[in-house]
C-alpha cells in the first residue's frame, strides 16, 4: 500500500534518523573536549585525544554515507562512480570488527537511483546483523536489467515487521517511525524504476534483499 504522507513528512523522518544516528558520535566528541578540558594526566590526555579522532572518524564516515545515500553526492549527473558507493560503505561498516563486507559490483559507473537504492539496501541489510556477521553487496547487468542483490549472514539476523513491510509495500496509513525512512526511500526508489524488492523469508541466521531494474540491460 502506498502512503500519501508528504515530502515534508519525509523530510521529517530522514532528519530524525540521521539526528539519531549522529547523536552517539557527536555526543562522544562533545565528551572528548569536556574530558580534555579538565585534564592535565599525560596519559589521560593521549586516551581523549584518541577518543575524538575516533569519534570524529565515525562521524566523517556516517556523514560520507549518508550524503550519497540520501542526498544529492555524486553530482548532477545521472551516473554515479561505484568506488564512491564502495568507499562510503566499506567507511560505514568496515570499520567494525563485527562485520565483514564483501563487494561484488563490476560496474564501474552505475545510475544515481540504483546506488542510492543498493546503498540504503545495504544499510538496512548490515543493520539487521545484530550480532554481526557477513554483509556481500553485489549488482550486475542482466537480460532483464540491472540486477540489485544483498546478503546478510550471522548468528542472528533480525529485521524488524515494519522494515520489511515498508521495504515491499510502502508506509502504511498512520504516523510513521523515523527509523523506517531508509527503508521508504528504497520503495519510492524501487517503485520509480519499474522494480519491486524481494525478500527471503524470516530467518533467523539469512537475509536476502534483490530487487531488479528494468531497462538498464
């Protein structure tokens, strides 16, 4: 079912997801300069000095992704360079122990809505990797079109009723979670190439999101 929230509500929604997102790192930077501030130890110092840069790192990293993701990164053209898609997700998730990233794209330009789509994907996809695990990402050029697949696999795999529900049918009538909003932009994407997304079954160990492009064989 197709919403008719409007795209002020989206705006809404995106703004209170990437708030939400940034609140852990920026609060750990404002942490790192009140504990600096009050610090005189050597060796404490060093410990806050690492603490922001790791801090800051993390909040470049989700900025870069986010920018690609959901807004307007890549320029005004109608393709996009996949390496900046690579570089922003490996930015994003590679710094984490508890996740493996495998890429499995070939092309080395892709249009603007299918790297946004395959982006959001994969956010959502790492995400539901709640105890870690493997995360491949991987897109190539089909009779049929331009084929989006992704694949999370761990000991727990765990992506929330509403996600799954937003990802194949939109937002339901009714107020709308922020967290939901990535997953309501790869809808809107899927729906505005001619596609549909695919879901494995719930699993608890397997995650499987594909979504195919037409016209772009």
């Amino acid at each position: 079912m197709t919403s008719p929230t409007s795209a002020a509500d989206f705006a809404s929604l995106l703004c209170s997801r990437l708030c939400h997102d940034l609140m852990s790192p920026v609060g750990a930077l404002n942490n790192g300069v009140e504990l600096l501030a009050d610090e005189s130890d050597p060796d404490m110092r060093e410990q806050c000095m690492a603490l922001l840069a790791d801090s800051a790192r993390t909040t470049a990293n989700k900025l870069k992704f986010f920018r690609l993701a959901f807004g307007a990164a890549g320029g005004f053209g109608d393709s996009v360079d996949t390496s900046e898609a690579r570089a922003a997700l490996e930015g994003l998730f590679g710094a984490e122990k508890r996740l493996e990233l495998g890429w499995m794209v070939a092309e080395d330009r892709m249009p603007k809505g299918a790297i946004k789509l395959l982006l959001n994907l994969a956010l959502i996809a790492g995400d539901a990797l709640v105890r870690g695990g493997r995360l491949d990402v991987g897109a190539e050029r089909t009779g049929g079109g331009l084929e989006l697949v992704i694949r999370a696999e761990g000991p727990r795999v765990l992506l929330d009723p509403n996600l799954r529900a937003t990802l194949t049918d939109g937002l339901p009538d009714g107020p709308a979670e922020a967290r939901v909003a990535g997953a309501w932009l790869a809808h809107s994407l899927a729906a505005e190439a001619g596609a549909t997304i695919q879901l494995s079954p719930p699993n608890e160990e397997l995650l499987m999101i594909g979504a195919t492009l037409p016209g772009h064989g």
